[in-house]
C-alpha cells in the first residue's frame, strides 16, 4: 500500500511539472513602451526686393511705366520635406475707396518653377527639403504705360498666402499631395 501511494504520488507530481511546465511554456508576461514621434514641417513666407530688405514700406509716387522690385518665395524651415503652394489676391483701389481693375498691373510669375493650378493657387513643382528655398513666385511689379488718370493715388495691393503640406508618404508630387489646408482663405 506505501509503494502504491509512493507511486501515485510520484505520479501526480509527474503530472504536476509537465502541466506547469507547459502552462510556463506557453504563457508569458512582460511589458513594452512604443514611443512614436511625428514630424514637423514649417515655411516661411518671404516677401523682400531684390537687394533682400523688407517689403514693410508702402511705394509711393510711382508713375505709369515704372516698375518694382518685389521677390516672393517661400523657405523649408522645418525638419521635413513639404510641397508648397501661394496664392494671390490683387486689388486696386482709387483714392476716393472705388474699386480699380487690376488690369494696368502685372507681375512676372515664373512659370516653370510655379504652376496655376485650376483652384488659383501657384504651385511650387519641386519638394523644398529642409532649409530650402524656392525659386521666386514673382520679382517685379509693374505698372502700364497707358495707365489713365484713375489710378492718381490710387492704392494697389497684392495679398500673399502660403501653405504647405509634408512631401513623406504623400504622393509623389506637389499634385498628388493631400491634406492642403482648406479652412485658410487666401
């Protein structure tokens, strides 16, 4: 009867270490961070003359025929590369509020750098990586010879909006690209 117990007991703790053994074999605890960090894309707009100061001064006294310097690009100041777009939003005013065509002015768009897409953005052709700069949207700003006496002291603006979006994993040109800002009126 003792060899009978010492069997059964040997046996159960047979059974016992291959049963934990394989509960120990298939199971397992352990613990894991996964740490995920976005990217970043910035631009800056910038709006110089040619000998690279601000635009901050308004222009004053030009005459019909003339012209000035205006360059406008955009810069990658991010860490990633983006597509870039401008849009352009021209108005002339007379002096006295009424509204003017713009007609008599005109800009010289590089268009082989930039494209007009059918939206009225300009659209950068190349990706900008970082510390890029594009080539200029415009450099002068010029005034009609046969400007007529409507535009005496008349004031004439070109509003500029930028935006940009990440090149990584977004088609594989500046028209393929998704995600544009939408909200942004420009």
């Amino acid at each position: 009867m003792k060899r009978k117990i010492m069997v059964l007991a040997a046996s159960a703790a047979v059974l016992f270490a291959a049963v934990y053994g394989t509960l120990a074999y298939f199971s397992a605890a352990g613990r894991t961070s996964n740490v995920i960090t976005a990217g970043n894309i910035k631009m800056a707009l910038h709006q110089e003359t040619a000998d690279g100061r601000s635009c901050a001064e308004a222009i004053c006294g030009l005459m019909p025929g003339q012209s000035v310097d205006r360059v406008v690009y955009v810069e990658n100041t991010g860490d990633n590369a983006l597509y870039a777009r401008i849009k352009l939003t021209p108005s002339a005013r007379a002096k006295d509020g009424a509204v003017l065509s713009f007609g008599p002015v005109s800009l010289d768009i590089d268009t082989t750098k930039w494209k007009l897409g059918e939206d009225g953005w300009y659209y950068y052709q190349s990706a900008l990586e970082k510390g890029g700069k594009s080539e200029p949207l415009f450099k002068e700003i010029r005034f009609a010879a046969d400007m007529g006496n409507d535009y005496m002291d008349a004031s004439v603006s070109i509003g500029v909006s930028a935006q940009a979006v990440q090149c990584a994993n977004n088609g594989g040109t500046v028209w393929q690209a998704a995600g544009w800002p939408s909200d942004l009126k420009g």
